[in-house]
C-alpha cells in the first residue's frame, strides 16, 4: 500500500490559491520595438508553473493548471492582468 498524505486545506485558502494563481498567470513581459518572434513571454505562467509543481498541499494540482493557462491565454487576448514593457 503506498504512503498516502491526508493533507486538508480550508475552502478559503483554496480560494485564495485560486486568486493568487489566476493573477500570477495573468503576468506578461512585453519588448517594445520588436519584431521577432518573442514579442511577448508570459512570466506569469512560467512562474505559476513552477508555483504549482512546489505545491505543499498539491491536492487539486490540475485545477490549477487550468486556472494558470486560461489566465495566461484571457490576459493575452483581453487588456486584462499586468504587463511590463522592457
């Protein structure tokens, strides 16, 4: 029988996780001027992603998956989160 944790977590810090991640994921660097193919690298979803993977409780680590990358992909699409123009 494999060691299971039984860790619980409140529904409001998984709430506030949800938050945190979904403004995380919401992160973009962009470079001004450029026409390559990087013009814009979301730092925000490589951060959650390593926010995720480090995970203490890690109990509903696809959720937040999904919750990082439709943060990423609504920020891209819509003037919705924080972006830093280098």
């Amino acid at each position: 029988m494999p060691n299971v944790k039984n860790t619980n977590e409140t529904d409001s810090t998984f709430f506030l996780k949800i938050v945190m991640y979904f403004i995380i994921g919401s992160l973009w660097l962009y470079f001004d001027g450029s026409n390559s193919f990087l013009a814009a690298v979301p730092v925000g979803l490589l951060l959650g992603l390593f926010f995720v993977r480090h995970d203490h409780f890690a109990i509903d680590r696809k959720i937040e998956y999904v919750v990082l990358l439709i943060s990423a992909l609504l920020s891209y699409v819509l003037p919705v989160g924080v972006a830093i123009a280098v």
